[in-house]
C-alpha cells in the first residue's frame, strides 16, 4: 500500500533551486519519492510505501 504527501512549496525568492533540492532530499531521506508538480499549483506530490 502506497501513503502520499501533499507539501506546500515556500522557497522563497533567494536561492529557489537549492531550496527545492535541499527540500527533496530532506524528504527522500524519509524515504519519499516524488511523484508530480500538479499544473497550476504551488505544491508537489510525494509518495511512500506505507509498510515499510
């Protein structure tokens, strides 16, 4: 089974690339794979087997 996370992007104006990436990596470390930018919004989808 498969858990998802919606989070907020607030990466403000200096440095957004490394923000995003910094961002990534901190939830990737948690085991979150990136899944999608949804159009239009200000946010990106994680997903995560929940029986891990």
């Amino acid at each position: 089974m498969k858990e998802y996370k919606v989070v907020t992007l607030k990466l403000g104006f200096r440095n957004r690339i490394q923000n995003f990436e910094d961002l990534l990596n901190q939830y990737a470390r948690e085991g979150w794979v990136f899944k999608e930018v949804p159009s239009g919004w200000n946010s990106v989808i994680l997903e995560r087997d929940k029986n891990r």
